[in-house]
C-alpha cells in the first residue's frame, strides 16, 4: 500500500499519481468472493466502494457474486487516483453491462444513467456512480443524460 500519511483518505493500494513522496506498507488482500464464501454472505443489497483508486479492482474480486446478480446495488467513486490503477469506467461498463448492471453517475439528488460508455465519462473528476441490476434504475430519481441524442 503506498503510504502517504498516517489516516490520510488518500493512501491507497494504486501506484501514485505525482510526485508526493509515499511509504510502501505491506498489506494481506482477499477478494470480496471469498470473503463473502468465508463468512458465509449470499446477497449483498448495497455495496460501498471506496478504495482510493482501487475500486475496479474491488469490483473484479466480486465477479461470481455479480455473475449471481447477488449484489443488488453498487456504488462507488470515480476520480483522478483512477489513473495510478491504469483504469477507466469503460472497465466498469465492460464488465457491469454484460452482467445486467445498468450504470450511472450519481448527480445531486438524481442518477444519471448511461445506456452505454462513451470516452467523454473518462474525466477522472471526483464524482460518485452507482450501478443496480437493469430493471431496478426506477428506484432511483433519474435525470436523463444530454448526450442520447447523438450516436
């Protein structure tokens, strides 16, 4: 783990992005598949991510549970600390989509949901998503994206 300070929110298991100085910290990783096989969890209604940067990676070590649709509702963060882990939403779409996730940025009190990726999401501005399995969006105050009108 790269280390930048003692409970900074910023620490975090991907590489860094500038030149702040950071101390290595060896640390024991599970995936959420087997953490949830070991304690024995079948379904997860809400799952919080907020790994630094990391969060893609978290979502990869759910894939059985999210192959299950045993995870209802995901939400995580998308920002800068993204690139230390050389990751984009396009991966989150690539691997959601498929599985029957419907993807969305939480915007103010509604979600604005994306009925496929598009380059221009890749801002890496702070900004919180959710993702709930196709069919459950309605659950959600929904605010329709500007750019479904073009191709």
């Amino acid at each position: 783990m790269h280390v930048y300070g003692k409970f900074l929110g910023t620490n975090s298991l991907a590489g860094p992005i500038d030149e702040r100085p950071a101390e290595s910290e060896e640390v024991q990783l599970t995936t959420l598949d087997l953490y949830c096989q070991a304690a024995r969890i079948e379904r997860i209604d809400l799952l919080k991510i907020d790994a630094e940067g990391f969060d893609f990676e978290v979502m990869v070590g759910a894939s059985r549970m999210l192959d299950r649709k045993a995870i209802r509702v995901l939400q995580f963060e998308y920002n800068h600390r993204w690139i230390g882990a050389r990751n984009y939403l396009k991966d989150v779409f690539s691997l959601l989509a498929p599985r029957g996730y419907a993807i969305g940025k939480i915007t103010g009190r509604q979600v604005e949901f994306y009925p496929r990726w598009k380059w221009e999401l890749e801002t890496w501005d702070e900004g919180n998503y959710v993702c709930c399995l196709k069919g459950d969006e309605e659950q959600f105050p929904i605010l329709q994206p500007k750019w479904l009108s073009f191709g």
